[in-house]
C-alpha cells in the first residue's frame, strides 16, 4: 500500500485534472480495479495450500491492490462535502469497522467443524464476494460529485 497508494492517487488526480474524465468515473475506475484485482489476490490464497512463498507474494499484491481501493475512499469524502467530512469519515469508519468486530466470530464459524484448508477456502470465497460486493454498490450508488446538502 505503501507503494500502490500514492502512485494511484497520483494517476486519478492526471486523470480527473486533463478534464476527460469526471471525478465520480475516476473514483468507480480505481475503487472497481482495486476491489477486482484484490478478489483475484484473494482467491489463491485459499487454493494454494502451504505455499509460504506464494501467500507471502499474494497478499503483497492484494496489499497493493487496496491501496488502489484506498485512493478512492481516502478522498471520495473530500469529493462529497468538505465542510463535513469529519462527521462523514466518522460515520464510514465506524462502519467499516464493525466488520473487523464481526470478522473473527465468522472465521471461528467457517473453520470451526471443518478441515483447516476447506474452512479457509470459505473464508477467502467469502472475503472475495464481499469486495466484489461492496464495488457493485459503489458502482451503483457511489459520487464524485459536491452534493447539494453540504453547503
């Protein structure tokens, strides 16, 4: 991410100043490559059995790629409304984080009464489907555009 996420928001910012492409285009363009390309990191992990070489390069590019999906989502408040983006990240976070509180009870499910590998595989087809998920909802629903409550 380290890596990823400054190139990334470079690159939307060349994207967004030439006038070509809207703000809101850029923001879907990056948030969809990077949950996309993520998903893909995801799935071999569960396939790759003890590979330590193979997990460790897989979830490097899978950090790369957030960092793609960060570039969107660090910004897009800023994008929405200036004047109260500290309620709204507020708000965004939170959310975001009750998957972090709720992501150890659904591991512990999946993986409790089944093989290790299998009960893994679930996990990481779940994790996949949710990034895919949440893309599709920032596809429908998502804005780069100054919204009308926010003077």
């Amino acid at each position: 991410m380290t890596i990823s996420f400054p190139i990334s928001s470079a690159v939307a910012d060349w994207l967004r100043s030439s006038g070509k492409l809207s703000t809101g285009f850029v923001r879907k363009a990056a948030c969809v490559s990077g949950f996309i390309l993520a998903d893909c990191c995801l799935i071999p992990l569960g396939l790759m059995g003890c590979n330590r070489v193979l997990a460790v390069v897989a979830v490097f590019f899978l950090q790369g790629c957030q960092g793609v999906v960060f570039s969107t989502v660090e910004c897009n408040q800023l994008d929405l409304a200036p004047l109260h983006v500290g309620n709204i990240y507020g708000l965004t976070y939170t959310v975001a984080n009750l998957g972090s509180i709720v992501a150890p009870y659904v591991v512990s499910a999946m993986t409790a009464e089944q093989s290790a590998r299998l009960g893994w595989q679930m996990v990481f087809f779940l994790l996949s489907g949710v990034g895919t998920f949440g893309a599709i909802v920032y596809v429908i629903f998502g804005s780069g555009n100054r919204q009308s409550w926010s003077d």
